[in-house]
C-alpha cells in the first residue's frame, strides 16, 4: 500500500518525508527540489509488539510497515504541464492515498510559490488541478463507453449514466470521493482509476509555537472546515521538529514532550491515521525467534490472512489458534491462555481482528 505525500511546491513534504523515513531526502528552500519521486518504508508504531517480545523473550521485532512516496509539488496549471505536471500527476494517481500537506505557518525566510501564505487557497489550488486532469481521463472513458451504448449494450448504458454524473460533479469543482453511489456502483468509479477518488489525510504543517495552541489557529480551523466538507482527516504535525527528532533515542523524546509540554508528536499520528485510512489492520505471530505485525485489509478471513505469511498456509490451511493480544498478556504466556479457555480453534469462515495473535495449522 502506498501513500503520496503531495502539495504545493516548498510547503515543507520533503522535510516530512525526511521525518517520516529517516531517509535524507533532498529538501531545499526552492520550488521543484524533488523532481522524481523519493520512497520510503515507514514501520507502524506497535508498542504491542515490544510487549510480546519480552513475554516471549525474543529480540526480534518485525512491525507493519506503510509505503510513503515524495512527489514533486504541483503548481497552477499542473494539469496543463506546468511544472512538469502531467509527470507529476501520474505519480500520484500509482497511490493508494494521498497526504496533501498544506503551509499553515507564517515565515518570511521560507519563500512561498503563491508569495503569501493561505491554506484555503493552496489546497483549491491543488484539488483542482487534480480534478481538471480528472476530467480529461474520465471524458476519454466516457467516449469509449459512449460506444458501446449506443450498440444497445444496456450494462454500457448504466455505466455511461453514472460517469457522466460524476463528470458533472467534477465540473462542479468537487473531488470524486464526495460523489455518492450505490454499493452496486462503486466498481465503476474505481475502474476509472480518479485521483480524487483517492483518500485523503490533510496534513497541516505547522511551527513549533503552533503546537500548543492548535485549536485557537485559525489557519488550522480552515483545513479542519474543509475536510469536514469531504469527510477527510486532518493531522497537524511540524515537519521541522519532527525531522530533527527522528535521530532521538526514546527516552530523548519523552524529554522533549515533557519540556514543551507536548503529549504526542504528529508523526506517531500520521502513521496511524494513513493505516487506518487504507482500511488495513494488524494480526500478530509470536514466539522465540521473531514477534511480527502481518498487514492485511479489514474483514480478512483467516486462510487469506495465513497466505500473507506464506501461500503454503493460505493452500493448505486447516485451522487457526487465536488470541486476543489483551488476553494473552493477562495470561502470562500462550499455554495459561489456553488452559483459561481463551485460545479459540478458528476455522476458514473467521474474520481476523486487529490484534488477533494467531497460530495456523496447515497441511501441504
């Protein structure tokens, strides 16, 4: 799963991306530093997993991870090329989810592409260029699927209604993810591949001096406003603090919280929040060599969840011993569960549940 981390030129993404990933990307006071796009594995904060590590004495820890992706900003008219925006707006549209990171802080020494800093105009700007190269893909479909209707194709008919409906909705200036369908329909706006179909988390970026007043800023009550328009989520994080952080031991951090009085940094937020925008979830395995978050969609069934380790376990699945991560820490260890009655014997039909710690049996 992949997430784009996008936004107007110098509003602080690459600064991010160097937070998120520990991975030094380019990051410059000018537009266009990042020209291709820089990706990074981040792991999924899991304080569950050093929980178990020590129940099972083991020193390996494998977490979750969330693909993030740097691309470059966009600018007015991306959608016609400026700034090498259809390039850019290709990248995006390879994404999962978008992290649309909007400036929310004033500093006359970070030069601004639009010369002043105004968070509802930034993130219009970007939304509609991405609606705009929205458009132009969804009417070279609907001329295609025109075809096919007008050969009597009654399938091709239904489909040519509803995208002409969305085109509207598009040309109305609104993103494709507020467009309501029936469930029976939502296949058809998917296959058109919409950027503005895509997920979204706004990401504000915000000074160190923000960080303990965010419900009185009222650039930040702004993005709140909107999101709330398109049911998105808003994450507020100081991607500068956040990149000089990322090289602290723990104990460091803890320090820092407490100085400045901060009871949680953006990122460990952001993580969470983008794994849980995907629709995904944990299970867990545990034992003496390795404790290990697998990643798997909500509503996973256990042969499939079993297939995430190995295809083996998914072809030769026979049944799965599971238990509540909550239970097993109360336990003690796996056989005091099982002689409380908590470990449970699951069968193909069992939906996996986030922080399930599971055992498969399987035959091949």
């Amino acid at each position: 799963m992949k997430l784009g981390v996008v936004g107007l030129p110098n509003v602080g993404k690459s600064t991010l991306f160097n937070a998120l990933t520990k991975a030094g990307a380019q990051s410059a006071n000018y537009p266009f530093c990042t020209i291709e796009p820089n990706v990074g594995m981040v792991s999924v904060p899991d304080k569950r997993l050093e929980v178990l590590a020590k129940l099972y004495n083991t020193q390996k820890i494998t977490p979750a991870t969330i693909e993030f992706v740097d691309i470059a900003g966009l600018v007015k008219g991306a959608s016609q090329g400026e700034g090498l925006g259809n390039k850019f707006l290709s990248h995006i549209r390879e994404v999962d989810a978008i992290i649309h990171v909007v400036r929310c802080f004033n500093n006359s020494n970070v030069i601004h592409v639009e010369g002043s800093v105004n968070p509802a105009r930034d993130i219009e700007t970007i939304n509609l260029e991405l609606i705009f190269s929205d458009i132009e893909a969804l009417e070279r479909r609907i001329t295609k699927i025109s075809k096919q209707a007008k050969q009597g194709d009654k399938q091709a008919q239904h489909e040519l209604e509803i995208l002409e409906q969305v085109n509207d909705h598009l040309a109305s200036g609104k993103p494709a993810r507020t467009f309501k369908l029936d469930e029976k329909d939502k296949n058809i706006l998917h296959d058109s591949f919409l950027i503005t179909e895509k997920p979204v988390i706004y990401l504000c970026n915000i000074s160190q001096e923000q960080l303990n007043n965010i419900e009185n800023d009222s650039m930040i009550q702004t993005v709140k406003q909107i999101a709330s328009n398109e049911n998105a989520q808003v994450v507020e994080v100081c991607a500068q603090v956040e990149e000089e952080l990322a090289s602290l031991s723990d104990d460091e951090l803890e320090e820092f919280k407490m100085e400045f009085g901060i009871k949680q940094l953006g990122l460990p937020k952001l993580i969470n929040a983008s794994y849980s925008l995907l629709g995904l979830i944990s299970f867990l395995t545990a034992g003496e060599k390795e404790v290990r978050a697998w990643t798997i969609k909500k509503g996973t069934k256990a042969p499939q969840a079993a297939g995430v380790i190995h295809t083996d376990f998914e072809r030769g699945f026979i049944k799965a011993e599971v238990v509540k991560y909550e239970d097993l820490v109360a336990s003690g260890n796996f056989n005091n569960a099982k002689e409380q009655g908590k470990v449970r014997m699951e069968g193909k039909d069992y939906v996996v549940c986030d922080g399930d710690v599971m055992l498969f049996r399987f035959n091949v």
